[in-house]
C-alpha cells in the first residue's frame, strides 16, 4: 500500500542524483532522495584520521554546464568562495622526467623548454589545438542538449550543434599528438591525467576524450574547501532548502511498475511503499536491472548498445605522513609513471593527492590506483597486498617516504590500519563499509554515441524511469555527471512543463 506520493523520488546519492534532485526541487518538483547506502565522502580510520574514501579535484570548474548549474541552483557564488583555482594544474613525473603544468604561458613555456626541447614546437602546437578544440566543444555543452540524444530532433539538435567538431562522430577523427612518436614521452604525460579523469575503459580512449579530459585537469582544475563532502553537503542542502526530503542513510529493495511505468519504490527496512511520478535511478546499470520486478524490458536495449563491462577498479591508499617526509616542490596533484613500457594500471601508474600541512604539522597523501578486474576477481590475495606495493612505488617517486608515514590505511581491503609509528594493526570502525565491493568500477562500453562520449540512455525502457548515473556521458568524467545530471532533469522538466510552472512561485533567471 502506498503511504505517501512525490513527484520525483531519487535513488542513491551519486552527485548526478544529487544534481538532478537539486535541479528538479528548484524547479518546483517535490523531491525525495534516498541515499540508497551510498558510503560518506570520508571516514574516520582512527580517533582524530580522517581520511577520503578517493581524491578528488573539481575539474569541471571551466565547463558551461557546471556553471550554469550551480547558477541556477544559486550556489555559484558560495562555490567560488570555497574554490581554489590550483596552480600549477599538476605535474606529471615519470623515469627521467618530470613536467609542471602550470597556468602561466611562460612559466610553462620554459617549463617546456626544460623537460622537452626536442620537441617544444610540436608540444606548443597541441596545447594550442586543445584549447581550439576545448573552444569548439565548450559551444555544444553550453547548449541545452540531450546527452545522449534518443528522438529524432534531439539527434538533429546534437548533429547541427557539433557539425563543425573536428572529432567525428566517434570522437577519433583527429590525432592532436600525430607528430610525435608512439613512444615519446610526452604522450604519457597527456594520457595518465586524462586515464585518472576518464570515466570509460581508458586503453580505448579517443582523440577527444584524451584532449578534453586533458585541458579539464589543466585549466579547470580547483580545489574545493572541505573537498567532495562539501560539495555532496551543499547539494543536499540544496535539496532541502527547496522542500526536498533527503533519507539518508536508507535504501529502496524494488520498483513498482505497472502498465509499463514506474509507479513507486519499496523501502527495504519497513516495506514502506512511495509513490512518484518520476523515479530517477543513480545506482549503475546493473543494479539497476535487480530493483525492477522484470529485466526484459532492457533485453533490448542491451541488444543495441550491450552491457557495461567493469575493466578496472578505483583503489585508495591514504597516508598520513610528517610533513618533512614530503618534497616541497610536489604539487597538490602529481600523476607518477613507474615504467612505460609496462601497462598503465596498479603500482605502475598512481595518482597522487597531496594536502597542505596541518596544525599537527603532517600532510595526508591520497594515492589513487587503477586496478584490473581480473586481478580482484581472480585472485583472493591480490588487493590484499596492494598496500606495500603501492608504497614502494611511491618510494621511488617521494624518496625516505617510508621512514616518515606515521598512519596507512585503505577503505577497500580487510585489512587493519596501520599504526606505523607504534608498531601496531588498529581495528577500524564500521569494517562492514570497507572491502573491495566499495570500490568504483570503470566500465567499457561496446557501443558509444555522441562524439564517443555518451553510453546509457537518460530515458530507461521503463516510462517515468529515469537513468542519471555515471555510464550515462562517462567519457567526459566529472563534466559528464553534469551533463547526465541536466539531460535527466530536461526530460522531466518538459514532460511535466505546465505542471511545473504551476507549482512555482516566481520565475526564474533561466526562464525570463
């Protein structure tokens, strides 16, 4: 029996969900969103260590649709007073090199002239293009588009709006490293940023997605006080402040539908069912298939585009170190390349997140792997023993680090933390929220659309069931959770106009 209605009910508390049920309670939609278990930005490994469960880096801080939806959200101005643009954007080390991307033209000219002088013109010159093409690509997101498109005007809105994209259809029309060899240097140096940024199996990227994801490190990198929680924060409220409901933490354990439509959820711990005009779903795609009562009416859309395969997982290490153990010249994001001859993924490619010393005179280091799925599943010991040799890894970039680490701990192994300065393997709290199951999984898609960079339809074979998740525009990384999250909230907004503009008080900016 259903207890209560909304007109939206939002499952799991990704930042696309939380950008929709922001967007759509502005909007003047009655908005419920249930956290669905979604693990919290950071926890505590030890009385006073608190430590994020990944880095993060807001990237998209230069993407029109960033900005434009947290203008209408009208957090535009709180979010740069607690941005940080990050200067120098990164730096990219490897075996005899070592490259600093700063915003400066002739800081990094010279910076260029330093590291690459065989090949400072070529180098110029793709900078150069990326920014072009950055230009190009920055007038289709600013647009209001569907991504990916499914009716037959927005595929001719989408088709007019890049038709003067270099990339193609795909994505890979151009090569803006061409001119230099497949085993130069400098195209790691391009590649393990956007590897890190890339929400699609990155040995298969494209010329756009590599550029693209590139030039959002470079140029939209910024640094958020209090990190992803702040933000996660911040949309809730937002939620909230607009007559939103936020249940946190609880889950749903099934979708009610009914004529072929999304009707309502169950709640799992008291089989309390709610009703919704729209269901929006953030949770992947396969856990998505569970909740409904049926998985045929996805048979065919599995036909047509096939099932996202996990390729890698996102492993976290976090340390906490003496600030004297950590290089003064290490910027606030390093990328590190043990080896280029081997392949791009566990202790052979890391991504680094160094934060600034505190009051204690220390510095946490968040180190980010990639791993591979046949490693997890495959081998019982292999995440286990991933600490030490992301660690020695590390030693080679950050050298004594081992003699100044003072606490090591990982959310996703079942280990201990490691008190190293006592010697001791502490018991961390809540050990149910912590294993390899809370890894994030990084998909390949068999089939892409728009530009290569979209998978997953926003509109699900299921009417009123709403898909706003990461596999939606993944090969755009964090300004595709934008993207998904605004494709999701156009569809309900106009399916639902005039009931909308009903329930509103006022008009808004967007609108007048």
């Amino acid at each position: 029996m259903t207890t209560r209605a909304y007109d939206v009910v939002c499952v799991g508390a990704q930042l696309p969900t939380l950008l929709v049920g922001a967007l759509l309670a502005k909007r003047g939609f009655r908005v419920l969103l249930v956290s669905q278990d979604e693990l919290p930005p950071t926890y505590e490994a030890a009385p006073g260590v608190v430590f994020p469960r990944e880095p993060f880096t807001f990237t998209a801080s230069q993407s029109p649709v960033a900005r434009r939806v947290l203008a209408e959200l009208a957090v535009h101005q709180l979010f740069r007073r607690r941005a940080v643009a990050v200067d120098p954007a990164f730096q990219v080390c490897g075996p005899r090199h070592r490259l600093e991307l700063t915003r400066e033209d002739a800081l990094l000219e010279r910076e260029i002239e330093r590291e690459l002088p065989e090949v400072k013109r070529p180098v110029e010159e793709f900078l150069t293009a990326t920014d072009r093409y950055d230009a190009l690509l920055d007038r289709v997101v600013d647009r209001d588009l569907m991504w990916p498109p499914q009716t037959f005007f927005e595929r001719r809105e989408v088709a007019r709006a890049t038709a003067e994209h270099p990339f193609g259809k795909d994505g890979s029309g151009v090569d803006p490293l061409a001119e230099l060899a497949e085993d130069h240097p400098f195209r790691w140096m391009v590649d393990l940023p956007a590897r890190f940024a890339d929400g699609m199996d990155p040995d298969h990227s494209t010329g756009l997605r590599t550029t693209r994801l590139f030039s959002a490190w470079r140029r939209g990198a910024a640094v958020l006080d209090g990190g992803y929680a702040a933000l996660r924060d911040m949309l809730v409220e937002s939620i909230r402040t607009h007559g939103g409901e936020v249940r946190d933490p609880e889950k749903i354990d099934g979708i009610q539908v009914k004529r072929g439509a999304a009707q309502s959820v169950r709640i799992a711990a008291s089989g309390e069912e709610i009703g919704a005009s729209w269901i929006v779903v953030g949770a992947p795609l396969a856990s998505l298939v569970r909740l409904v009562p049926d998985r045929a009416p996805f048979e065919e859309l599995f036909e047509r585009i096939g099932e996202p395969v996990v390729r890698y997982y996102r492993y976290t290490l976090n340390l906490r170190v003496a600030a004297a153990g950590v290089p003064e010249g290490m910027s606030r994001d390093v990328f590190f390349l043990r080896d280029p001859d081997r392949p791009r993924m566990a202790a052979n490619a890391l991504r680094i997140q160094v934060d600034p010393v505190d009051e204690e005179g220390r510095r946490q280091l968040c180190v980010e792997a990639l791993i591979p799925r046949r490693g997890v599943e495959d081998l019982p010991d292999y995440v286990q023993g991933l600490r030490e040799r992301l660690v020695a890894s590390l030693g080679e970039l950050v050298p004594f680090l081992g003699d100044h680490v003072e606490v090591m701990d990982s959310p996703h192994d079942l280990r201990g933390v490691q008190d190293l300065r006592a010697g001791l393997d502490l018991t961390a709290p809540e050990p149910w929220n912590r294993g390899p199951h809370t890894m994030r999984a990084l998909y390949g898609y068999p089939v892409t659309t728009s530009l290569g960079v979209c998978s997953l339809p926003v509109r699900s074979p299921i009417k009123r069931l709403v898909i706003c998740n990461d596999q939606v525009v993944p090969g755009l990384g964090l300004e595709g959770r934008f993207l998904a999250a605004w494709s999701a909230a156009r569809v309900i907004s106009r399916t639902d106009k005039k009931k909308e503009w009903m329930r509103r008080g006022r008009w808004g900016k967007l609108e007048l």
